[in-house]
C-alpha cells in the first residue's frame, strides 16, 4: 500500500485497472522477441542497473526513478501476457 502523504496512486495497483488481456500478451509477444529482449536490456541499463552518486539533484533522482516505473511496468505488463 501507497504511503498516505505520496500524492501519486499505489505503483501496484495501477489506475486504469491491468488493461485489457490482449494487452498483456501483446506485450508479452513483443518483449519475448529477439528485438524485444534486447530493447528492454538497453532501457534496464539505462534505468534500473544505473546508480547515481550523492550529489544528484532532486528532480533527477525523481526523473530515474519515474524511468524505472515505467520499465517495471513493462515487465509486469509483460509477465501478466505470459501467464495463462
């Protein structure tokens, strides 16, 4: 569950729902091809394996971190494609 003072919905329960199933396994269509698996390898290098230092700035950690939901989505969106 969402912190009650974080103004932004709970990143596990998105506010549109899980989408529509077809959706989901376009998705999973997508990033289960070879171009798709390369593709989320560079944003996952880009986002997630990537570390700033202590002097970031606010608005870039919150940049990168905004990054990072979007490419965990992805995945989830994905995943959920996968399974039957």
């Amino acid at each position: 569950m969402a912190d009650p003072g974080w103004p932004w919905p709970d990143p596990a329960a998105p506010a549109g729902g899980d989408g529509p199933p077809d959706l989901a396994r376009a998705a999973a269509r997508l990033l289960d091809s070879a171009d798709g698996r390369r593709l989320l390898a560079h944003l996952r290098r880009l986002t997630l394996e990537r570390a700033l230092g202590p002097e970031a700035p606010e608005p870039v950690l919150r940049h990168l971190e905004g990054q990072r939901a979007l490419v965990l989505s992805l995945e989830a969106l994905a995943a959920r494609g996968r399974s039957p």
